[in-house]
C-alpha cells in the first residue's frame, strides 16, 4: 500500500482496523500496550498540574497514566481516529476516577487545537500509520508549549518475532496477494528512523533509545489473541472465515511445535524537548 498516494484509504483502514481490535485491547494477552505506554509516560517528568495531549490513545494506555501523574489540577486530551477504543477508554477513566481526562474523535495530522497549549505531547505506537509521518509530527510539535516534550514510541526490529514470521507464512499459504498488504509499522523501526523523523517534522535535538525486550506467551493460542488485537487485524478480516480459521490452526501449530513461549518486543523511545524562549 502507497502511503503517500492514498491517505484517504489508510486513514480508513487504520480507523476500521483499530475499531475491530477495541474488544481485544485490554485482554491480559495484549497487557504490553498498558505496559509500553506507562513506561513512555514514565520518561515525560510531568508535574501536577501539567496538560497533556495523546495522539492515537486508543483505549488509554498512556493517556490515563498521564492523568494520574498530572493530578486534578492537570488535564489530559487524548484523540483517536476509531470510536470503540475511546468508549473503552472513557468507561476506565470513570472507573479509575479520573475526571481530568477526555476524548474525542481526532486526526493528528489536523488536530485543530490552538499552538503551545501542551506540557507534553505523546503518540505510543500510532504515528507510523498516518500517511504523512513528518506533517504529524510537526502538527504534534505545534501543539507543544517552548519547554514541552514530544514522546513518540514505536516498535523496534523483530517485533513479535519469531510469531510474526510465522503468520505471514501461513497468510500467503492462503493469500498471497495480503503478504505485502496493510502493515505500516514497518516504516519507522529503528533509532536512527525515529530521530530522522523528529527532524522531518521540525523537532530539534532528539533523543532516542532502542530497548529490546519480550513478552510471554504461555500458550500458543495466546498468539491469536494478540493478533486480533493489532494492526495484523486488517489482514485476518480480509482472509474471510474458513481461511482465518485455517491461517490460525496452521500459525498456532507452528508455534506450538517450535515451543515458543515469548515473543520480540523491542520498542523505541524518542523524546525532543521544545527550546524555551530566551
């Protein structure tokens, strides 16, 4: 898929995509979302008080950590391109009492928000499906107060590996045509790429740290799991029912025989802090 010539279509995609994953997101399978995005939190030093804005907070992950870090006096705004994650993170925020975060339907490349009226801006595992990656970051970068943070996390090199692999395998077994479709997570995963990026889109001084790590996976089955609760979602809908059936027979056996028991989860930080005004 072009991402360049087809913004409306991946746009679309991504907002079908992860509208279909809401009901899988907070399944104990899926828990590095909550774990990535407390850690990207973790490394933004807020203070009571603070305004936060999440791009692409899905159900939460970041944005309602970020809440309780600003405390009462704080405010954090998360958007998100799909619905159904946001209702999910709205019912957590009532459940965890936290009346200082809010959400709503929103494009990062176009966020319609005034400049400079964010401590801190974050976008955990989303910026690599806008079309455009550079003219969100800027957007992101606008919307920062001189003295602010811009935290980006995506996923590094090998991600999901050796699962990943293995699915793919067994998705052009059946569908060849859907090996080289929808997975745009592949184009930002290195440091490197990542501090190139901030700079693409006007943020000065990155820096930007490459951790690699793992995520169990007591049970093979765990591994479809996690796949309809990911961007591999837009590849199973398009297999149709009896082929899903027999991608995930086929994928889970090959894991199962392989004794695999976790999976890569190498992720990248950045952080660009806006220079102050003299």
């Amino acid at each position: 898929m072009n991402f360049t010539d087809n913004n409306s279509g991946i746009k679309s995609m991504s907002t079908s995509t992860f509208a279909a994953t809401a009901d899988h997101f907070d399944d104990p399978a899926l828990s590095f979302w909550d774990r990535f995005g407390r850690e990207t939190v973790a490394r933004l030093g807020l203070h009571q008080g603070d305004h936060v804005f999440d791009g692409c907070c899905g159900t939460g992950a970041s944005a309602l950590p970020a809440a309780q870090e600003v405390g009462a006096t704080g405010q954090v705004l998360g958007f998100d391109l799909a619905e159904p994650p946001l209702e999910l993170a709205r019912a957590k925020a009532r459940a965890q009492g936290l009346t200082n975060a809010e959400f709503r339907l929103g494009d990062i490349e176009r966020t319609g928000l005034p400049a400079e009226s964010f401590d801190a801006v974050v976008c955990v595992f989303g910026v690599f499906f806008v079309p455009d990656m550079a003219a969100a970051v800027a957007e992101l970068w606008r919307l920062l107060r001189p003295g602010g943070v811009l935290a980006l996390t995506v996923w590094g090199p090998g991600w999901l590996e050796p699962a990943t692999t293995d699915f793919w395998t067994t998705v052009g077994a059946e569908r060849p045509d859907l090996v080289k479709g929808f997975h745009p997570w592949t184009r930002v995963t290195t440091a490197d790429a990542l501090a190139r990026l901030y700079r693409d889109g006007g943020a000065t001084a990155p820096v930007v740290e490459a951790e690699p790590g793992t995520h169990p996976l007591p049970d093979p089955e765990d591994w479809w799991t996690i796949v309809r609760g990911m961007g591999y979602r837009a590849t199973v809908e398009q297999l149709g029912p009896a082929a899903e059936a027999r991608v995930r027979d086929a994928n889970v056996a090959a894991l199962r025989e392989a004794g695999v028991r976790q999976v890569q989860t190498n992720i990248v930080y950045g952080r660009a802090r806006k220079p102050a005004r003299s």
